[in-house]
C-alpha cells in the first residue's frame, strides 16, 4: 500500500506547550512456563525467582530515571510481565510504597497487576489489594480445557473460574483477558467462551485475536487457526455477544462497563507518557523540545547487572516528527471514539496538516469519519485497522 505521509525528519523543530499526562509501567519477566504463542519479554523460571534482588533493582532503575519525569504526577501504575502474580503481596506492596516515596500518584491512581489463574497466585490476590493494588488483570485466554491445552495454559477451567471468584471477592475492578480464533476453535466454542466471561460479571474484558508472531513456538510449529472469513465471523459474534451484555467496545481489544476504562490503557492510546522500568521495559517520554524512547536491557541477569552499574537504559532514541504522527495514529486510532484534531498538536508538536493526503484517503476509501472537530475511524476502518494505519506510514529517503 501506496504511504503518503512526509519523510521522517528529525526531532528537532518539535514545540509541545503542555506535557501528556505520565504512566509507569513496570515489568516482571518470570513465568512458571512460556506459552507457545508469547513473544513478550517473558523467561520460564528456573530455580527461584530472585524476588529481593529484582525489586531492588527496579528501585534503582526508578531512581536512576527521575530527573526525566522530575515534578510530573503518575496516574497510573501498570505491573506487567511475564507473571507479576509470581512475586509475593509483600514484594508488591514494597514496590508501590517506594514508588509513592519517589513520584507524586495521584490520589485515586490506577494500580493494575496482571495475575494468572491458578491456585498458589489466586492464594495471593487479598494481599494484592491491601498491598495497594486496585485493578486485578487476569489471563484466562479461554474457559475451554481443550483449547487452555493448546495454547500451552497450566491452569484450566475450573482453577480459572475460582480465581474470578476469588479476584471478586478482594476488588470491585478486575479485567480478565481472552482470546479467540484459536486452534481448532468453532463458532459454538468462542461464544461459549464469551458466555462464559459475562457470567464472571467483571468490570471489563479483553478479547484478542490470537495471532502467530516471529520467535514463538507457534511460528515455529504452526497451528490450525480459523481461517480468515471463520475468523472474522467469530470476532463478529464476540462483539455482539459483549455489547449486548452491556459492554462498551472502547478500543480493539478492549469491551468495559460503563466508567470501568483501563485508565492506564488508555494512556497509551492517547498518546500519553509513560515510564517503563524493568528488564526490556519500553519507555516514551516527553519534553518541551522532543519526544524520545528508550528500551531497558532484554535478560534478566544482565538487567539486573546493568542498572547495578547504573546503565538500565540499552537504548534510547529521539523520534521524529513523521515517525510521531504515525504512532500517534497507531494509537489513537485504535480508540472507536477516535481523537479529537486538537490532541495531535498538543501530542507531538505536528499539525494536522501533515496527515492531511493520508486521512483523505482513509476518508475516500471509508475507514474514517472525520469533521473539523474529531476523527473516528468507521465500522470498516476498524475492521481493516492495519490497512488504515499503513496509510500513514513515513515515506523514507531511498
């Protein structure tokens, strides 16, 4: 497809009058075993996770990375991984007391850990909720035991329906995470798992599309999956079923109860700031003259070693305006209600201008609906979204 944006230019010349408002995300890589469709920063534990030494470490890597965020308010905490619900409520409460001595949160901040369904983490989620954590994200991935056994899950059907019990006696926001055109998988079989999830009557659901990713066991060793029109009969049926459950389809993946958004989610998609600390933590900062990301070291052991000699940044760089439009749209366009024009300036210095030959043949071929207010993209734009957004890919110099 034909990318019409102008060439990418280098940052300079980029003018933000406010700053976007600032997440921390923190990473914890361990899993009891890698899943053969992962391609996060994960690492199937070996021996004991060095719980003490890795929490130290993030202190560190926190201390080392203020000047950069110095004075700005954090309203949102996001523990990731890999399996944060490995590390003990102990851990996890040290973590958040030393980040509230370190940054201003706000008063109502969004702390989130990820956890998984089985019984020596659902043990744990009291704990996490009077540690100070106050949205419990768990990965179900399905209520079938058949397809949990495909997609490599220790857990299965019945320790997953415990845990949501368990997670909803403790927290009144929890998020269980889905996904669907799994292998093998009918269209009985995945509104059975959408039954499933409405019956747990959390706050919010994610439902992703599986796909096969490079440097998997999946990629490797390719499944069956549905092919694309099953695919896209089941994705319809998963989006039916949850909005007549009475879920709002707020972005992609993302399906809420009215109010219960992903705060720190959100962020992201509008562009916000966030600071990743942690082994293969990504971070996107910015200041009133540029916008930069930067990456922290992949492997734990040698994470743990860089930020010990006060080097837990791998890789940082500025990024130019061009390449800012395009992640700006990546993001926001995610979003059903689209962005207002407004927040692309306020974002990344650019003007809309920039992206004009792009949104107006997004507009021409259906994908958007845009006024001189808003850009939202359509019902086929949503359905197309890697098509949408390939239109603002920057043109390099050949």
């Amino acid at each position: 497809m034909t990318a019409i944006v102008a060439a990418a230019a280098p940052a300079t010349g980029v003018r933000l009058e406010r700053l976007p408002p600032l997440a921390l995300y923190v990473h914890i890589p361990w899993c009891v075993r890698k899943c053969p469709y992962c391609d996060f920063n994960s690492h199937q534990v070996r021996g004991d996770v060095p719980e003490a030494a890795y929490a130290d470490a993030l202190v560190s890597d926190l201390e080392q990375s203020l000047p950069e965020v110095w004075g700005r308010r954090v309203g949102s905490v996001f523990f990731g991984g890999g399996t944060p619900s490995l590390f003990s409520a102990g851990a996890i409460g040290a973590l958040i007391s030393a980040f509230r001595a370190r940054l201003p949160l706000e008063p109502d901040c969004e702390v989130t850990l990820e956890a998984n369904p089985g019984t020596f983490e659902a043990e744990k989620f009291r704990g996490y909720r009077d540690a100070g954590v106050t949205r419990l994200s768990i990965g179900v991935q399905s209520f079938d035991p058949r397809h949990l056994r495909a997609l490599g899950r220790i857990h299965d059907d019945i320790e997953a329906r415990r845990a949501i019990a368990i997670a909803r006696e403790h927290f009144g926001n929890v998020n269980l995470d889905l996904m669907y055109a799994l292998p093998g998988q009918t269209l009985e079989e995945a509104r059975a798992d959408v039954q499933s999830a409405l019956a747990a009557d959390v706050a919010h659901l994610s439902f992703y599309q599986l796909t096969i990713e490079p440097n998997t066991h999946f990629y490797r060793h390719p499944p069956v999956l549905p092919d694309e029109d099953a695919s896209a009969a089941i994705q319809d049926a998963v989006g039916e079923a949850l909005e007549r459950g009475g879920y709002g389809h707020y972005e992609t993946s993302a399906w809420a109860r009215p109010g219960r958004e992903c705060r720190h989610n959100l962020n992201y998609w509008r562009f916000g700031d966030y600071l990743g600390i942690g082994a293969g933590a990504h971070s996107k900062l910015s200041f009133p003259d540029r916008v930069a990301r930067s990456a922290r070291w992949k492997q734990p052991r040698e994470y743990l070693e860089r930020v010990s000699e006060g080097r837990p940044v791998q890789e940082s760089h500025e990024v130019g305006r061009a390449d800012l439009v395009f992640e700006f749209m990546m993001n926001a366009l995610r979003l059903t209600e689209g962005f207002p024009v407004s927040l692309l300036a306020e974002r990344t210095g650019a003007q809309i201008a920039l992206a004009e030959k792009a949104l107006a043949l997004a507009e021409a071929r259906g994908l958007i609906v845009r006024s001189h207010e808003r850009i939202t993209p359509s019902a086929l734009g949503r359905r197309f979204l890697n098509d949408l957004l390939q239109l603002f890919l920057p043109v390099r110099p050949s």
